[in-house]
C-alpha cells in the first residue's frame, strides 16, 4: 500500500509539474511583451505540430483521405506559405507577386496542382522550409514593439497582432487536421 501511494504521489507531482508549465504563457526573451507573447505561442504551436509529424514515413506524409483531401507535407508547407504570406503583409504591406517563388502560391491554395507535386518528400523537406520561414518570423519580430503590433496593417481595418494571431490560429485548426490525417494513414 505504501509503494502505492508512494507511485501515485510521484506521479502527481510531476503531473502538476507539467500541467502548471504547459498552462503558463511567458513572453520570450528579446521581444516586446505582447509580441513575445504571441512568439511563445507560435514556437509552442510549430513544435506540437512537427512533433506529430517528425517521424513519419514518407508513405504516411503522402497519404490522401480522398481525391480532395490534402497531404500532411503540403499541409505543413501550406502552413508555411500562410506564415510567409503574413509576414510580406505586416512588414512589407503587400502580398506574393510574381517575383516570389510560385511555390507560395501552389502551397497557399493547395488543390489538384499540389497534390501532383508535393508528393515522394520526406517530412523533412517540409519542416525544414517551415524552420526557414520561422526563424525569419522570429528576426522580423524582434524589429518591432507592441506599439507596432496595435498599428494597423497598411490601409486595412486589420492591426498586426489580429494577422499573427491568425496565422497561430490558423496553425491550430490545421494541427487538428493533420492529426486525423495521421491516425487514418495507418
């Protein structure tokens, strides 16, 4: 009994250990409180999502629901192009143009062309554009203070912390679906 009660005590400390740090948001170091923030959120999002993804085989990352559905690896490079699209919308006011590389463009809307190309890839071709375009994320953002971050974004009614705060919402509901993805391609 007393082994017992020993075991389930350890394993209630390290529970509340976990669960008190995996609910506190810490603004990380070398930005502005709000946009520190919201970087905090966004590394903790990418490392969740590459996580579920990081060794899986190249047959699990190619894996199709349906004709319509989408890959993991074009989801993930998807998830790039949204973060790389906002970062030309909120520090250069514009968005892809034809100077950019056509990839953003497929990865962003996705469909029948991205199903024919981002295919035979291992899962580190994807994470590694992902890991690209965040760590230029991160440089833009240490640039600027919470006062940009409630400025507005060009002439839009939209203000740059709503556009990152998107771009980690949109992570979120794309993490859910890359999850399902997984559990049916077994």
């Amino acid at each position: 009994m007393k082994i017992k009660l020993f075991f389930s005590a350890i394993g209630f400390i390290c529970l509340s250990q976990f669960s008190v740090q995996a609910q506190e948001i810490k603004p990380a170091k070398g930005y502005s409180p709000q946009i520190g923030s919201v970087v905090s959120m966004l590394e903790d999002l990418k490392r969740r999502v590459s996580n579920s993804v990081a060794r899986k085989s190249t047959k699990e990352i190619d894996f199709l629901l349906d004709d319509e559905a989408n890959r993991v690896g074009a989801l993930i490079l998807h998830l790039a192009a949204t973060e790389k699209y906002y970062q030309l919308y909120t520090f250069e006011n514009r968005i892809f143009n034809s100077s950019d590389d056509p990839m953003w463009d497929m990865a962003q809307s996705l469909g029948d062309k991205a199903r024919a190309e981002l295919v035979k890839k291992p899962i580190d071709y994807y994470l590694n554009i992902w890991d690209e375009v965040r760590e230029e994320t991160l440089r833009l953002l240490k640039t600027k203070d919470d006062k940009w971050f409630k400025s507005k974004v060009g002439k839009s009614n939209m203000n740059n912390h709503w556009a990152w705060y998107h771009v980690m919402e949109h992570q979120a509901n794309h993490m859910g679906q890359i999850r399902m993805i997984l559990k049916r391609a077994k």
